[in-house]
C-alpha cells in the first residue's frame, strides 16, 4: 500500500529522534518516497547528513536557504505529499499544532497540508499524561490527525511509563492501514452510526460492582469498520482495557453505568442512521448504592436489584423510518426463539445472535461465530471469524438492508 507514496516525515527535538533513521530506511523498503523535515531542535538529536543519505533528498528545516534565498515553499510540500507523518512529535509541537502556531517548516506545513497526518508523540510520562497534553491531542484527534499512542517502556529520563515513541516497524504498519482503509470504497460517507460496547459497572458500594466478561472487542471492531466506510462513530464504551480508537472518526465517549450508556444513546440517537447495540449491559442494577464499603459479616447479605432500562429497545421505540437500530442476542436455550421475541419486543432491523456454546464465540476472545436473524424468520449464518471480519458481515448485512429500503 505504501509503494510509490509520498511520504513527508517531521522530525522534532526528542530522543526518539534517533528511531527516525530506522522508519526513513523502512518506508523507502516499502517503495514510498520520503522528505524530511526538521525542527531546529531536532537537529540536536540527529544530524541532518545522517536523514539526507537515507532520505536521497536534502533535509528541510529553514523557511529558506540563507545563502543563496531559495525558499522551501511548504504549501508545495504539502501537495506533494500523500501522508504527513510527524515523529516523533514533541509535546511542544503538539501544543503549537494544537494552536496552529507557525514558527518553523514543520508547523506550516503541518498547516498547508491537505493529507492525512499522523503523529507519533514521544515524551516523558508525566509530559504525556498531562492535562494539557491530553487536551492538546484532543483538539488534534477532532481536527483529524491520526495519533499513533505511544508505548509504556523505559524512558529517557529514567523513568518509566506511557511516553514512548511506537516502534518505526509499527508506525510503518499504521500507514500501511491507513492506505488499505483511503481505498475502500465510502459506502456510509455523510452517515452517523452510534454503537453501544463492553460491559457496563453497576456499583454496589464505593469500591464494588456488577460487571460481566464483555471485552468491548467486537464493538470496537464495528466502530473501526464503520469509520472506515466513511461514517462519523459515537462509540459509547463500558469499561475496557482497549486504546482509544485512532480513527480520527470514532468519536469515543466512556461510561460505566447502564444508566449513563442509556443517557449517552438517547442524546446521540435523533441525528443518528444507524445504531448498534452491541454493548453487554447489565439487565441489573442494585436499588440502593451503599455510600461506605459493606463490611464482611458472618450472616447472608441480600442485594436487591432493580432492572436496568432497556436501551436498545428505547432506541427501537424512538426509532424514525430513515433510522436501523441493531441488537446482539447471547443465548443459552431456544436461541431463535427467544432472538425472534427481542427483535419484534425491542423493536430492531435484525438481531445479531452469538451462542455461548460454540467455540471461539462470544465474550473476550478475538474470534466470534454469528447468525443473523430477521424479524420474517430469515437466517444468515456465518463461520467463526476474527471479530473485524465479523464487523464487515453485520456492516454489510446494515447496507444491504438500507438499499433494498430506498
Ligand atoms: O435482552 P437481552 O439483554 O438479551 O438483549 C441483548 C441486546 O439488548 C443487546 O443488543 C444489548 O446491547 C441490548 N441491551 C440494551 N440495554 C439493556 C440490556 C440489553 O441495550 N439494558
């Protein structure tokens, strides 16, 4: 995907600086054309003649040659370019670019250009994961750069934790995704899909709570395919272990409770086209939160439950005849029986079942064996399947559905 691509890479001043050599010798193996920008700082931390032999173009870092004015136009730059790549990016010049200061090339151009860029940030920990950091990758995330998380490992100040820069190799395999996802085709360009993810918490005491296996993956998977068809995502995730997405159009909000997952859906719903409830949320939740832990006792304890509010089947009441609302059903017994009960109940398009019986199904797992089943009875089965390919069968099954509706 990376042959023939032009690709500018920015350099700014961090230590990883020195992973820049590598990625320029990785992207040229790939077949891409690479030039490289600097910032004066990064100058500091590899020389200029060491990117200019690897990169077999001269190294920019002025707005012009001193010797002899020849300007380095950055709006051509920007046009020559199919990625602009920035890393490692300093906090910085993540902040400037946040601001859209422009005092040196690497900022301008950051400006002028029209292609996806991508940053890879590299920093110490407490740099990384402070606010204004965060918020400044924010502001980025909403303009559209793609930003490559940075890995948890020994830092360059000594310590460690979340600051390093992803390794060249991964980098390099980011691009390479994003080639592979510009050359699908947008069939759900202009579209907003909202899909509900993971468990949700339903606390019992300040330090307790009712929670289920759910790992968010096939959620995740959906939102991913979804926003590679041109859609804009609200992903509304329960509690995972998973990194933000990096699309820059999944938009994720976090929740724990069934409650605030209802309250994220309903806001979202009315501009929404289709919905995806594929979140594990708790039927239960309990009446009375304790507001200290509860002490261990010798005798029973008894917790009374209350059952949650039903959010796919709020979305299917709500649902207008240009919108598709989607549930997951997990069963046990009588599975199409009670599926079919859920669709016509909750008021759904079609139910996505998994059977918690069949290998590599289900719940955590990178693999998941669905059928699909519509409110006439009609059924659509599937092999076991990595989740990603399981999210283009049920984003398939979705566009099928809206053609024949037109
Ligand atoms: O009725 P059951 O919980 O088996 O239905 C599963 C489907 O309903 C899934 O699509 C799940 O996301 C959704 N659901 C919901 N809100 C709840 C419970 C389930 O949206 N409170």
């Amino acid at each position: 995907m990376l042959k023939g691509k032009h690709i500018l890479l920015g350099i700014t001043g961090s230590i990883a600086a020195y992973k820049a050599a590598m990625l320029v010798r990785l992207l040229s193996k790939a077949g891409a054309e690479v030039k490289v920008l600097m910032t004066p700082m990064a100058k500091q931390f590899i020389t200029p003649l060491t990117m200019a032999t690897l990169s077999k173009h001269p190294i920019l870092v002025d707005f012009y040659n001193p010797e002899n004015g020849d300007w380095n136009n950055h709006v051509s730059l920007g046009e020559w370019a199919d990625y602009y790549l920035i890393a490692p990016a300093s906090a910085n010049t993540l902040a400037k670019m946040a601001t859209g200061t422009a005092d040196n090339l690497v900022l301008t151009t950051y400006l002028s250009a029209r292609c996806p860029v991508i940053v890879a940030p590299a920093m110490d920990f407490a740099m990384f994961k402070h606010s204004t950091t965060q918020q400044n990758l924010e502001i980025l995330r909403t303009n559209g750069v793609t930003i490559i998380q940075p890995t948890s490992g020994e830092l360059a100040s000594g310590l460690e934790g979340e600051g390093r820069m992803e390794e060249p190799e991964n980098i390099v395999a980011c691009l390479d995704k994003l080639g592979q996802q510009s050359s699908k085709k947008k069939t759900l360009a202009g579209l907003k899909v909202l899909i509900t993810a993971g468990p949700t918490y339903e606390a019992i005491d300040p330090v307790r709570f009712i929670g289920n296996h759910s790992s968010g993956k096939m959620g995740y998977a959906l939102a991913e395919e979804a926003a590679i068809r041109g859609a804009e995502v609200t992903l509304i995730s329960g509690p995972t272990h998973l990194p933000t997405p990096e699309n820059s159009k999944i938009k994720l909000i976090p929740v724990t409770t069934a409650d605030e997952m209802l309250r994220a859906s309903e806001k979202a719903f009315d501009n929404i086209t289709i919905a995806i409830c594929c979140a594990a949320v708790a039927d239960f939740t309990p009446i009375k939160i304790a507001a200290d832990k509860i002490k261990r006792k010798k005798n029973e304890v008894q917790l009374l439950l209350k059952p949650t509010i039903d959010i796919a089947a709020t979305l299917g009441k709500k649902k207008k005849k240009n919108q598709y609302v989607i549930g997951f059903a997990l069963e046990i017994e009588n599975e199409i029986v009670n599926a079919q009960r859920k669709i016509h109940n909750k008021n759904l398009d079609f139910i996505v079942l998994n059977f918690l019986n069949d290998n590599g199904a289900g719940f955590g797992g990178d693999t998941n064996k669905i059928t699909l089943l519509y409110e006439d009875g009609q059924q659509k089965k599937f092999k076991l399947k990595m989740k990603s390919e399981v999210a283009k069968d049920i984003i398939n099954a979705i566009e099928c559905l809206m053609t024949n509706k037109k």
